[in-house]
C-alpha cells in the first residue's frame, strides 16, 4: 500500500492491491476509509446501517479475536471474519512543510 508515494503497511497480511485492504488487516491504532463492502447484499445493508459505509472514516481500536473500531463517534465491535468483506484504504496524510 502506497501513502503519498512511500509504502505504507496495512498490517498483519498482504493488501489487495496498492490501496486497499481488508479491514481485518490494518493495525490497531491506524485510520482508514471504507472503500468497498464484498458480503452479502443483507450483511452490508446492516454494516451501513451501523455507521461502516462507502467512505466512511473508522479508526482500528483494538484487533483480537474480534475487530473493534470506532465508527461515528462510536466503539462497534465485529468479527474479523466480516472485517475481511469490509476493504479500506490509508487516510492520506497532508505534506509536511519544509
């Protein structure tokens, strides 16, 4: 994964390509954007009703046996199971001033 230029790792396993990842791949502590949701049309309805829609910014809180992160202001925990349907990428960080 690219992040203005330079690598940027997304975690604990490979990425899906130069931007995107699952979920359940990025490391605690890291912000992302929801790209895309690959369930099922009944799971990622109820994943958008929960706050996890396309664009969306969620923070990794924690990364155990279930993934928690932080949606709208809110803790939500899910499976890492459903974590691998939810594919992200890095938030762009602004240029730091010379």
């Amino acid at each position: 994964m690219k992040v203005n230029g330079e690598s940027a790792s997304c975690g604990q396993g490979p990425c899906l390509g130069p931007e995107l990842c699952p979920l359940s791949q990025v490391r605690a502590g890291t912000s992302v954007r929801i790209k895309q949701l690959t369930s099922s049309p009944e799971i990622s309805h109820r994943l958008r009703e929960m706050g996890f829609c396309e664009d969306q910014q969620v923070r990794l809180v924690s990364h155990q046996h279930n993934v928690i992160c932080q949606v709208c202001n809110m803790r939500l925990g899910i499976s890492s199971q459903l974590a691998d349907s939810i594919l992200v990428e890095p938030l762009r960080r602004s240029p730091v001033p010379a």
